[in-house]
C-alpha cells in the first residue's frame, strides 16, 4: 500500500503487478487452472499444490511455466486422468481431421459449422476465455452440432474436386474384409484402442447388417458402409473425450 500511495505513477503499477505475480495465492490460481486444463475438471488438491509450490519456487525463472507444467504432466495424476476431460468444439474438429487424415481446406461452410459447434474462433467476448468445464460442452444441443459436423465432413467434397474430404475406403487396408475387423481397425486408428463393447458392439451389427460380422463382405458393401461406420466411430462417447 505504500508503495502505490507514493505517487510514482508506473513504478508503482509495476510494482504492484510484481506483487500479484509474486503472491503464493496467484501460484495455486494459475496451477488450479492449468491442473483444470491437463487433468480434470476438479484436480487433486494433491497435484495443484505441487504444482504451486513449483510455479512459486521459480517465480523469477524464465521457464516458471514450462517447469510448472512439466510437473503436472510427470504426476502419478496426469497418468490416470484419462476421460476426465471432454474435448472442446475445436479440439474435437481438429482430432477428427487429424485422425482421418481428412483433405483440409478453410471454407466459409467450414467456418459456418465451427460457429454452430458453439467455439467461434476468437469469438469468445468475456476475458477469461472459454469454458474449461465439461458441463458447458456436453448438453444435447452441443453433441448434436458434433453429430452434425461429422456426417457433413465425412460426406462432404474437396472445393476444387469430386474427391471426398475424408476417404475413409481408400485408407482401409485390403485385408479387412469383415465388419468385426474393419470396426476394429478403424477404432484402433481413430482412437489408438478397441472401442468398449457397449459402443463397439452396435457399430459392428451396423456395418454387417444382416450378415454375421465375421462374415467376409463384398467390396462394395464394404466401399457403399465404411465412411459411414467411421463416422460412428467419430460420434462415439470414448471420441468425445481425452
């Protein structure tokens, strides 16, 4: 308090501020919030703190946040926080992309969908950018919009061609011949994993229709079902989180 009412003007401002940077309250802050944003919604008090006292420790370092951040992602925490977090609108359109190596192209019709998705790039107006909460993401509407989004972008054409934007047929390999081994390949692919069986067990009966799912299927079964099966895939529950 002094040093603000002392009347030097900048000075004071920056002295200020390192107050507030240098405060143990602003290391459980930001820790709380990073913890938030690699762990869970409500992350162990354990792990925040340890990472408060790292971000407070190397409050004049240059790499406090690196340090930081490295020992939340070291924590016995981060191993075991998987499905804690749902993916973000955009996080969501960037891993479904990404992991059919979809042809990207920016188009307005693209931009239009995002908006749809509730994430507007750079549109969020309040200063404490956009919701890190599962609740805010997870209602009916937004999953819709997903849903939405994937059987656009699956079904969709490149700007400047008749190829599609995804070519889920000619990605998979010859030898899956059978629903059972394409769902598997393609949850593999997509998800680095078999889906659970309640999610992989539908998938399955839909691109076998009525043959038996080990069956071998003709090629234009397989060619006329599979962009379709990814897509379910996509939509899946295990999709939505990280």
């Amino acid at each position: 308090r002094k040093v603000v009412e002392s009347g030097l003007g900048l000075v004071s401002g920056d002295a200020l501020l390192d107050m507030l940077a240098f405060h143990p309250g602003t290391a459980r802050y930001i820790s709380r919030k990073l913890c938030r944003r690699l762990i869970s919604d409500n992350p162990p008090e354990t792990i925040v703190q340890a990472a408060a006292d790292v971000f407070y420790a190397n409050r004049n370092a240059a790499d406090q946040i690196r340090r930081t951040v490295r020992t939340i992602l070291m924590s016995s925490e981060f191993r075991s926080a998987w499905g804690e977090k749902i993916k973000r609108p955009f996080e969501f359109i960037v891993s479904a992309m990404r992991a059919t190596s979809a042809n990207f192209a920016w188009s307005d019709s693209l931009d239009w969908r995002i908006d749809g998705l509730g994430q507007p790039l750079f549109g969020w107006r309040p200063p404490d950018g956009y919701p890190d909460r599962k609740e805010a993401w997870s209602s009916t509407m937004p999953m819709l919009q997903r849903w939405r989004f994937i059987n656009w972008i699956i079904d969709s054409w490149t700007t400047d061609s008749d190829v599609l934007r995804i070519n889920i047929t000619g990605q998979t390999p010859a030898e899956h011949k059978t629903a059972t081994s394409l769902v598997d390949y393609w949850s593999q692919r997509i998800l680095a994993r078999k889906l659970p069986d309640e999610e992989r067990g539908p998938i399955i009966a839909f691109m076998a229709g009525p043959r038996n799912p080990d069956a071998e299927m003709p090629a234009d079964e397989i060619a006329e079902r599979v962009r379709f099966m990814a897509a379910l895939i996509l939509m899946s529950p295990s999709f939505q989180w990280r």
